[in-house]
C-alpha cells in the first residue's frame, strides 16, 4: 500500500471513530480555529450539501455568530457553531478566522 492511501485510509478511520459521516476520501481533519460569520441569514448543514449524502438546514445564523472548526469538506467548514452541541457545516465564503480576519481555512 502506498504512503498516500494508507494516510488517507487512517484518515478515514480516525473520522469514523469521531462519528463523522463525511466520506474521508475528500473530508481533511483541520486544526481546531474560530471562524465567524460574516452575512445575516446563512443557511447550517447536517451535512456538506456537495458530499453525495442526505442533508438538511438544521439552523440559520447571523452576523458574528461564531463556529469553532475541526473538519474541511470541499467549501464547507464543519463543527460546532457556538450556542449548538452537534456538528454542523457552514459554507466558507459566509466565514473568516476571528483571529486575522481572513479565509475560514486551516
């Protein structure tokens, strides 16, 4: 097994072993950072819309709501929105890094 495919295949079982359901193939784990959001009225995923999975609008957030973020998918960032328990998806163009202000990425 190459390198590649085995880091990918860890990958997906440490996401397993998270409870994710993001298909690790395209899902990169990311350090834990804060983003905000950035527009009034954006739309929070069960599941990022572009993964080939059943989603749903879970919730609607507000300027300067506030997501702490552990998973990348695609555009979507995923985790926690502030105030919520269960891991969510934003998409990163309505995001930027509180700290530094700039693109909601690792």
């Amino acid at each position: 097994m190459n390198t590649k495919r085995w880091v990918t295949t860890v990958a997906g079982v440490a996401l397993a072993a998270a409870g994710t359901v993001v298909p690790a193939a395209t899902a990169s784990a990311a350090p834990t950072y804060d983003c905000v959001v950035t527009t009034t009225g954006v739309p929070v995923y069960d599941n990022p819309t572009d993964a080939g999975l059943p989603y749903h609008i879970v919730a609607w957030v507000n300027t300067g709501q506030k997501i702490t973020v552990n998973i990348e998918w695609n555009h979507y960032r995923g985790g926690v929105v502030w105030g919520r328990s269960d891991r969510t998806y934003i998409h990163e163009n309505y995001l930027k890094k509180v700290v530094g202000g700039g693109r909601c990425i690792g």
